[in-house]
C-alpha cells in the first residue's frame, strides 16, 4: 500500500481485544490514512484518524457494501464466542456474517481482504514438532469455534477462486491473552464461579498434567502488528502466529513453582464434562477436546514474508495474563487504569 491520500482501512470487530489493538496500530501508520472501525456498539474510545459505524454483522441486513465503498483494505476480525450452548446463534454472527462481508468485499471492488483465522482451523495435528500453513484446516468437528473457523477457510477457498483480483489473506494465530481484557477470558472460559485470586502460587502447590495439553499464546499487540504488515505488503495465503515457548504443565509448573502431577485425559474430560452439564462452566468439553489436538504452530512464512516477530513471550504473556485476573477480583488496587472499550465491558466478544 503507498501513502497515498485516501487510504482508508475498514476493520470489523473494532471494538473486541485485538480489534483494538488493530485499530490503533493503523491508525498509527504512516501508510495509512484513516481508519473506519465497525462494531455493535460505538464505543467511546477513538484514536486519531479513526471513525466508527455501528454494524451488527449476525442481524439479516444489507450486505456493509456502503462502509466498504472506497476502502484499500479490509480486516475481518468479529467474532462472537457467546452463547456456547446455541451454536446456531454463534453460526448466525460467525459463519453468516463472515459470508456477508466476504461478499461485500468484493461487491465494493475492495482490492485487499485480511481475515482473521486461527489455530483452531487445523486439524488435529502433533504436539512435538511444529506445523506450516500447508497443514489441514478440517478443524475439530465437534466443537462449534473449531467447526466455524473451518468452515469460513472453506469459504475463503471459493472466494479466492472467484475474485483473484482481491489480495486475501488469513491470519492463524495462537491462543490470545493479556491483561486487561482477562475478566472477561475468565467469564468465557472458566465462569463467573471461577476466582481471580485463585491464580496465585501459594495456591497452588501442585498442577494437573493432561497427555497432549500443549498449547501457544500470543500477545494481541503482537497479532495487531502481523495484521498491519498484511494491509501494506504485498502478500497472500495463511500466515501462521504464536509466541516461543509452546505453553505446557512443565512451563506452568516453573511459572508457579507447583510440581505437576499427571492427570489422564478421560478424568479432566470427566470433569469438565459434569461441570459443562451442571452449568458451571460456560467452555464446552468439546473444546477441551478440540485443545489437546491442536497442532503447534510453525511461524517462518510470517519471520520471512511479513517480517514479523512476536515482542512478547509466551511466559511474559502468561505472567501479564495471570496478574490480570488478580487485580480484576481485587477490585482493580493494582492502579491500572481501566482499559476495556464499552463493548468489551462484561461482553463476551471478540
């Protein structure tokens, strides 16, 4: 992309924790001359060169061709993780509004489309080595996220065959955390019974270790930053993203000081399970399952093509994460100032 006056990137799902970071980032860049964002809600919170529209992609309305008109760029990135007991609801905003700005795109003659995929495309894979953007992206079957992402690649595979004259490129990043929006991780992923102050070391005095629960992160900011470089330089295809080290009990256990003991599979899926079925836990089991059969992530094509590397690891984005949920139950004494954008606050979004 040049500098040219007039270059306006549109970024859906504006509002959500890497979305964000996304906006300010270009907002920030040179290269670019202003920013549109759209979400559900207009939120406070605006940048410097960016403006907002209010658009809610699960509702059956005119495709965002008129948002879109006049844009170099667009980048997917909304995504509802809520409700995960109503998959056609998740479906409705995922999978049909992903369809709708793909259309869109190309109906407003937009030259370059960013969408966010993920780890959770792949199917299941190994855990001791890792994988390229060459590998398959079947995702889990029975887990709706793993089952969406899939589902849009598929999608995009037709649409790259149907509009080659869009640069369209697919983002496969890890598992995202980072402090401020961790209340809200914590709602999605363990629930409103699962405490904060729980995440500390002296808690802890030992950690369950599940066969095959070997995962990796990745700082949003750093995801923002691979989203940025794909809007100005001329790449395409899937480009893989995650922090060193891969994230296991043994990582976890130096991190806490507690001594991992093993824990085999059928019982933490046992667990979960009855926790899924008492309403205790708004995490499906599915995705548990989908978890321990994702493949790590090989991120060279990103090193070599985007000139992209991760400034956070893994560690540090635990650590952040972990301090997050603590001074979250602890009533925010920690000093930090409120970071979350209206959208964000108490939401399960993405």
């Amino acid at each position: 992309m040049s500098s040219e006056p007039g270059r306006r990137v549109v970024v859906t799902g504006a509002t959500g924790d890497i979305g964000t970071s996304v906006v300010r980032l270009l907002s920030e860049d040179p290269q670019v001359d202003s920013v549109l964002g759209l979400a559900r809600r207009i939120p406070r919170w605006s940048p410097p060169g960016a403006d907002w529209a209010a658009v809610d992609l699960a509702v059956e309305r005119p495709r965002p061709v008129k948002e879109f008109e006049g844009a170099a760029a667009v980048v997917h990135l909304a995504w509802a993780f809520r409700p995960a007991r109503d998959p056609a609801v998740t479906w409705r905003t995922n999978v049909l509004g992903g369809i709708r700005v793909f259309e869109a795109v190309a109906a407003a003659g937009v030259p370059v489309l960013v969408h966010a995929s993920s780890v959770g495309a792949y199917s299941p894979g190994p855990k001791g080595h890792a994988v390229d953007e060459s590998w398959p992206t079947h995702g889990w079957p029975d887990a709706a996220y793993c089952r969406e992402k899939a589902y849009l690649e598929r999608v995009l595979d037709t649409f790259e065959r149907d509009h080659p004259e869009v640069r369209v490129v697919r983002m496969r990043p890890a598992f995202l955390f980072r402090r401020e929006p961790a209340s809200t991780q914590r709602r999605v992923l363990g629930g409103r019974f699962f405490p904060g102050p729980s995440a500390r070391p002296d808690l802890l005095p030992f950690l369950p270790a599940v066969p095959g629960l070997r995962v990796q992160t990745l700082h949003p900011d750093d995801a923002a930053e691979a989203y940025r470089l794909a809007v100005s330089r001329e790449v395409r295809g899937a480009f893989n993203l995650a922090a060193e080290p891969p994230v296991d009990a043994e990582l976890l256990g130096e991190m806490f000081g507690a001594r991992p003991v093993r824990l085999p599979r059928g019982a933490a899926r046992s667990a979960l399970a009855a926790a899924w079925g008492l309403r205790l836990l708004p995490a499906s089991p599915h995705l548990f399952d989908a978890v321990l059969r994702l493949p790590l992530l090989d991120c060279t094509r990103a090193h070599t093509e985007l000139g992209w590397h991760p400034r956070h690891t893994s560690t540090e984005i635990l650590e952040d994460f972990l301090l997050g949920l603590r001074r979250d139950e602890d009533g925010g004494r920690g000093g930090d100032e409120v970071w979350q954008t209206e959208p964000l606050r108490g939401r399960a979004v993405g």
